[in-house]
C-alpha cells in the first residue's frame, strides 16, 4: 500500500466527507495503520477543528498510530483447566523436540 492518494480526493476544492476518511479506515491493518495514518492526517488538515470529517479522522489517527506502533492482539488466554494455545502464550518452548514437527 502506498501513500498516494486515490485522483478524487485529490482534486482541488473537493469537500472532504466522513465517507473519505471511513473509506480509508476500512483498510486498517497493523502493517499498514501508520501509513493510513499519514493519508487521513492529509486529508483532514486544511478542515476546521470542528468538522465532522477532522474529528472522525482525529479519532482514527488516534487509533491507527496504537495499532500500527502496538499491533493486534488476538485469541485470549486458556481456559480454566485447559493450557493456552501456543500462539497465545507468553514464551515459545525454547528447548528442543528433536523432529521437525514438535
């Protein structure tokens, strides 16, 4: 993904909409949230502090940089009575099994 802007919202004197800036959000990832970051901090700049589109954008770029810069954390921890998955556990189990698949 890179940073350039779709021609449309690019155009000179082109209203900036709450729609834009959730067109860009629909794409968030952590490996891409800093760069949508930079796209909707672009975007939103020459608005007033108090349209909608900047608020909504301000809110996302919040979002975005904890994303981008803390990544997803997904599954939780094991039940009650039931170990943690491996992907979710606080360490991988450094010490050798000897075969290639555990």
């Amino acid at each position: 993904m890179s940073e350039a802007e779709h021609p449309d919202r690019a155009r000179p004197h082109r209203a900036v909409s709450v729609e834009d800036v959730r067109q860009l959000m629909g794409a968030s990832t952590p490996h891409f949230a800093l760069q949508l970051r930079n796209r909707i901090a672009r975007l939103v700049e020459p608005l007033e502090p108090g349209d909608p589109a900047r608020v909504e954008g301000e809110r996302e770029i919040a979002r975005l940089e904890s994303l981008g810069l803390t990544g997803e954390v997904r599954g939780h921890e094991g039940e009650e009575g039931f170990a943690p998955l491996p992907s979710v556990s606080a360490a991988p189990d450094a010490t050798p099994s000897g075969n290639l698949h555990g």
